[in-house]
C-alpha cells in the first residue's frame, strides 16, 4: 500500500529531523527533578491545552476512529464528547485544584499522602507497568504505519521512531514534551482540516455526506446506539465510558495530569483542561469524519475490506501530492506526542514513586535528575523490545481498551473517595483498589485473546463500571468499619476542608513546600 | 430483564440531564476557588462560564444527533 513518494515523503522526513531538535533547545531549562519532570512549574494554559489533547489523541485514533466511524457511523465520537468532555470539567474543577496544591509529582504520590505508602506503591506499579506496556503498543503501532505508507521494514521504523522521541524526550524533559506537542497539535489540526475541507468538497458538504450515506446506514448519524449493539450500546457508553472510563483517564490518568502540574498557577492548570475540552470538541471532525469520507466515497467495496483501512484510503484517494505528506506527519505527530507523554510519565512515576520512596531516599536534584533520564532511555530500549508482542492482541486500539479497563474504574473509586469523602481511610482505598481490580480481571477475562482462547468476557464498557462500583463499595465498607484517618493527615487534601477551613490553605502551601 | 427495548431518546435524556448537573456544579463553585491563582478577575478568567459553554454545546450536539 506504499503510496507516499517524491515531495510528500521531503515533507515527512523535514518534519521527522525538526521535531527533535526543537525538543533539544528545551535542555537549557532543566537543572533539577522539577524541570525534568513538571517543567519547572512554568507553563502557561494554552501549552498545557494542547499538549494535553496532543497527548490524548494517538495514531491508533486515527486508524481506529476512522475505522470505527466507517463502521458505527456517528456513534465513534463518543470517545471524543461523551467520553471526555464531562471528565474534563470534572478534572479541572474538583481533581487538578487538590493535585496542583499536593505539591505532587505524580498521582500516586497523592494517594500517598492522602491514604497510605501501599496505595501509593500499588498505583504507581499498575500505572508504570500500563505505561510500559502502552509504550510497547506505540512502537508497534509506529512500526506498521511506516511499514504501510512508506515501505519501511517494521524494526527499522521502530527504531527510528524511538530514536527521536528518545532524543528530546530524555534531554529536554517535560518541557520539550509539552512544547513539541503543541507543535504536534498544530500540524495534526491543520492535516485534519485539510482532509475535512476536501472530503467536504467532494462530498457537497455536509448536506451531500448525509444523502450519501443515510440511505444505506440509516443508524450512522446518531450518537447512540440501541442496546444490544455488541460494541456501542448506550447504557454502556453513558455509565461505562462516561461515568467511569473517562473521568478515570481525565483525573487520574498520570501521562495527563502531570502536566497540568507543570502549571505557573492553579489557575492554569484548573484552565488548562478547559480550554483542551473545547479542543476536544475537535477532534472528531480529524479522526471520525475520514471514516464517513470513505463511507461516502469508495464505491468498490473490495478496495476497503477492513474498516482499519478507510483512512489510508482517504489518504491515497482523496489528498493530492504534498498534503499527503503534511497529513501523515500529523500521523506522525498524534503518534510521537503520545509517545513522549508515556515515556516522560512513566519516568516520573519510577523515579519518584518506588526509586525515590524505597532505593535511594534524600539524594541530590542532580541525582534524581540523572536517573530520571536513564529510566526514560531505559523505557524506549523496553517499548522497542515489547512491541511485537502487543501483536498477540486482536487489535491495537482495543488492546489499549482492555488494558485501561483493569485499574481504571478502581483507580477512579479510589481518588474520588480520597478527594471528595473525608471519611475513606487507608484500609478502605486498599481493599477498594485491590478488590476492584480483582473485579475487573474475572469479568473481563484478559487473559483469553493472549493465550489465544475465544472471547468470553464482558463488555469492557460494562466491566468499567461494575469494577468502579465494586471499588467504590468495598472503600466504603471497610472505611465505615475502620478508624478515620487523623484530620490532621488529610487536611487540605480532601474537598470539603478547602471550602470550610480558611486555615488549610496554610497548611497546603506547607505540604507543597514540604516536598517529597 | 430485557432493556432492548428502551428508546434511545432515554440515552439522550440521561445525557442531558448529565451535562445540566455538570453545569450546575461549576456554576455553584465559590468565585474565590475559581480564580485560585489567577493573575486578575477578569470576566474571560471565569471557568464556571467555560463549563456552561462547554456544557450547553454538548447538550446542543446530543439533542441534534443522539438518537430517537
């Protein structure tokens, strides 16, 4: 399907050498941990906005938004408003306030502090390792497209790939990471764009896509599907996605808040995720209405056997020379600055959840700031060696899915009880957490696709949400039956002191001083 | 219990009721907590009114294509 050739391919590999070495003019800014890893507290809403959704929005989306829109219709953008946008006025207005005045590095650092060292440590091994394993799928990911589009062979085009995220990444830290998204964003919006305003062309707008397609897909045009539909019934999307699924990346989800914890003020980190929901709102005009283009515009069916492959076709049909190339670098982009994300999160959570709690306690910032780097060139040798196994999973986007699902709905139940009950306790948050993944392991039944078994297990839609809720009961029972934590441990860390104690406020300011 | 049957206008009912709660909540948040760190109070700095905007677009968009 190698179809990228002459300018378009200049474009591309323009892009792939300029990306890096904007990332490595970002080094001149970072001479501690907190530089590294939270961009020494300095950046403005707008940067984290973007690199938020540029975070959020992987090539997987691409490929598997349009797929998913060719195939259910409307009912893919789901992910993109039902699915994120509560979330994140929720995460702004309740969750990044408690984590900005934490002085946390990381969401697990949180939960230390607000529950115990074993919830804390559990937390942040389940995140490192699901970050890991993402990075694995990333690579892969970016293994296959290469392959696809320009030929290249899969391991060549992993290692180039890791090369230059490993660049800027493990020189220039957070700040390079943010920074390049935006870049990143920018060109996936104006590729994005630019697909739409063809396909619109061609199609006789909206109008014209809708008389194309309605007659034969009668159900793609609405957001809901009924609820025996296998992958997007509604109750699934309103209580699994919606309620559980993504408040759970939105608040909790470490490659997303730690740069909202790179904030300058709580303002802007509270804004920053506002301002990405209105980006977000976007985004399903770049990843789901290519779907729809296909959809409209292939009339040999054989040309797009696979629902995966309406993108590419987009892409080899409609696009003329030149914007191809800008196109795929969004490609690229969506994919690197996911990439970097993981990478530098997964770093922070290593370095200062088990490295710094359990090895090498009081050392120096040039310490932590070494190892910080190591660990993250370390991820990017472990993403390399890990991609082809994410193979084994019946599909890229849905291997992502069902990996979240394991921790997310427990991981939810247990931050929203540490930040919104002053009752839940230790013992409650570690039974809730531990049960709730437990839940979410016999329902789902991971294991089936990996040995290679047919699939038995439940809906991760629905799975998220009994896991949450099994969570959150077991938090609230065994909370109720054990002592209260002191108030003087969780004060400023539970909501309803901020808004009745006018002295917490002093004692926030003293935690966040107080470091590690 | 067979739920087949339950129109997907109730998807969009419960949507709606969803994003109006949401909008509520912000909107009920203490002005002091809203500007926590901003540089002024300026009108355009008020995050409730980013929430209801966000809120009622999405209400607009689920009542239009939600379904029947």
């Amino acid at each position: 399907m190698e179809f990228i050739r002459g300018f378009d391919l200049a474009v591309i590999i323009i892009y792939l050498a300029t990306i890096p070495l904007f990332g490595i003019f970002f080094k001149r800014y970072v001479h501690s941990e907190e530089d590294y890893f939270l961009a020494g507290r300095m950046l403005p809403f707008w940067v984290i906005g973007m690199s938020l959704i540029g975070t959020n929005i992987g090539a997987y989306d691409y490929v598997g938004a349009a797929g998913g829109a060719y195939r259910f219709g409307l009912a893919q953008a789901n992910y993109e408003w039902l699915g994120a946008i509560p979330a994140m006025i929720l995460s702004a207005m309740l969750f990044i306030p408690f984590y900005w005045r934490s002085g946390a590095y990381t969401v697990p650092e949180y939960l230390g502090k607000r529950y115990s060292t074993a919830v804390r440590t559990i937390e942040a091994l389940l995140w490192f390792f699901f970050l890991a394993a993402v990075l694995g799928v990333f690579f892969w990911a970016s293994g296959i497209m290469l392959n696809t589009y320009l030929g290249w062979p899969i391991g060549l085009s992993i290692f180039i790939v890791a090369a230059i995220v490993a660049i800027y990444t493990v020189t220039g830290g957070l700040a390079a990471v943010a920074m390049t998204d935006v870049v990143q964003m920018l060109v996936m919006l104006v590729g994005g764009l630019a697909v739409m305003i063809i396909g619109f062309n061609l199609t006789g707008g909206w109008a014209g896509l809708v008389n194309m397609v309605k007659p034969l897909h009668p159900q793609h045009f609405q957001l809901f599907q009924p609820l025996d539909s296998p992958d997007f019934p509604w109750l699934g999307i309103v209580l699994g996605l919606g309620l559980v699924l993504s408040p759970a990346w939105w608040c909790c989800h470490q490659a997303i808040i730690q740069r909202t914890l790179g904030a300058k003020t709580e303002w802007d980190a509270k804004a920053s995720m506002m301002g990405a929901a209105f980006l977000k709102m976007l985004v399903p005009l770049l990843v789901v209405l290519p779907g729809f283009f296909a959809l409209a515009l292939c009339s040999d069916p054989t040309q797009i056997t696979n629902p995966d492959q309406a993108f590419p076709w987009v892409m080899r049909n409609l696009l003329p020379v030149g914007l191809s190339g800008l196109v795929f670098a969004g490609f690229i982009a969506a994919l690197l600055s996911s990439m970097d994300s993981t990478i530098n999160s997964a770093a922070a959570l290593f370095t200062r959840d088990i490295y710094q709690k359990f090895v090498v306690k009081n050392a120096s910032d040039k310490h932590y700031l070494l190892l910080g780097r190591l660990i993250t060139l370390g991820l990017v040798g472990f993403g390399i060696l890990f991609a082809p196994i994410t193979n084994r999973f019946p599909g890229i986007y849905r291997a992502m899915q069902e990996l979240l699902t394991v921790f997310q709905g427990p991981t939810f139940a247990t931050v929203l009880l540490g930040v919104a009950w002053k009752r839940a306790n230790k013992w409650g948050a570690l039974t809730g957490l531990v049960g709730g993944v437990f839940v979410s392991l016999g329902l789902q039944k991971i294991w089936e696709p990996m040995m290679g078994l047919p699939r038995t297990g439940m809906n991760f839609l629905y799975v998220a949400w009994w896991s949450f809720l099994a969570a959150l009961l077991l938090n609230v029972i065994v909370s109720l039956l054990t002592k209260p934590e002191p108030l003087e441990k969780i004060r400023g860390l539970v909501y309803g002191f901020v808004l009745e104690d006018v002295s917490t406020q002093e004692a926030l300011r003293e935690r966040a001083e107080g470091g590690k | 219990m067979d739920l087949s049957g339950i129109p997907l206008y109730w998807g969009v009912i419960v949507t709606v009721i969803l994003y109006v709660g949401i909008a509520l909540w912000a909107v009920l948040r203490p002005k002091e907590y809203i500007y926590q760190g901003a540089p002024n109070k300026s009108r355009w700095r008020d995050l409730r009114i980013w929430a209801v905007v966000l809120a009622g677009i999405q209400i607009l968009i689920h009542i239009v294509w939600g379904g029947k």
